[in-house]
C-alpha cells in the first residue's frame, strides 16, 4: 500500500505521512496556534538581536570579516544599521502576532490556552532560530554565532539544534494539551 492507494478507497487506512500532513493543516487553522508562532519567531529573533548582536556582539546580521569584527567606524555603523532592519522586522512579526493574539481571543473556543500558545510560541522560536541558523550561518555564510572561534561550528550546531529542541517541546506541549481537551470532552 502506498501514499496514494488511500484515494478513493474510504475502507484503506491513510498513511503517517497524510496524518501529519492533515495536524499540521487543521493546527495552522486555529488563530491561537499562528498567533503563538508568529509571536515565537519574532521573540527568537529579538532574542538573537538583542543577546548575540547587541549585549555579547558576537556578530552582526551580515559580517564582512571572518571573526565578524568592523575594521572601521564607518563598517560598524553599517553593520549595526543592518541589524536595526533586522531588530525592525522582527518587532514587527511580534506586533503583528499580539494583533493576531487578540483577534485569537475574541475567538475563544475550547482550545484556547496558554499551554497552547505558550507551545506555538516556543515552536515560532525554534523554527525561526533553526531556520535562520540554517540560512545565514550555514547556507549563506553571512554570519556564525562566535566567529572566528576555534569551535566556531560547534557553536553554530548548538544554535541549530536549540531551534530543534525548542520546536519540538512547543508542538508537543500544543499536542498534549489538545489531547488532553479532546479526553476530557469526549468523554
């Protein structure tokens, strides 16, 4: 039996790949769910601008240098530039996911939680920070998270699989607490 051999047939069982297809459409349906992911994105990228960018300046979002290090003011006042645009989109995804959070709520059915949304965002923070750890330091070498470092890839897996390990424990907190709702109305 095959991915396919389930169309038509309403008797043959779907296959894994077709049930995760469907959680992942019916999850994205609910308000709360894109709220919290878009929440958790622009957190994790206020979180990377902030922290790495700004407090530890470990890099910039483009590096123009090995070790990430301006070789002039006129370099750093680019680089910090780059990393306003990039400060400036990510706090737009948060205003943009509290407007969703609050037509969200307007919405409220059963589902609405904070477990829920605390396990989107979590999710939108991993899958940003994996994404954008994939992209930039890996793909497009724009940066790295300590360049110049003698662990410098270390330090990059660290960061890509942060993003993992935060994605996976916010959609098991947003499948456990539908789980839990479906047990105790079902009943």
């Amino acid at each position: 039996m095959n991915a396919f051999s389930t169309v038509g047939n309403p008797a043959a069982k779907p296959s894994v790949g077709r049930l995760c297809l469907h959680a992942v459409k019916r999850a994205l349906a609910d308000p709360l769910i894109r709220a919290g992911l878009l929440l958790g994105a622009g957190f994790g990228g206020l979180a990377d601008g902030i922290v790495l960018h700004s407090i530890l300046g470990w890099h910039h979002m483009i590096c123009y240098s090995m070790d990430c290090q301006p070789t002039s003011v006129a370099q750093l006042q680019l680089e910090n530039t780059q990393d306003g645009y990039f400060l400036l989109v990510v706090w737009l995804m948060v205003l943009a996911g509290t407007a969703m959070l609050f037509r969200a709520a307007r919405q409220a059915g059963l589902e609405a939680s904070g477990r829920v949304l605390l396990g989107a965002m979590l999710a939108g923070c991993g899958a940003f920070n994996f994404l954008e750890g994939l992209i930039n330091h890996q793909i497009l070498g724009l940066h790295h998270v300590v360049p110049g470092s003698p662990h410098q890839f270390l330090f990059d897996m660290l960061y890509l699989a942060n993003g993992a390990l935060f994605f996976v424990f916010g959609v098991w907190l947003v499948r456990s607490r539908r789980r839990e709702s479906q047990r105790r109305y079902c009943q």
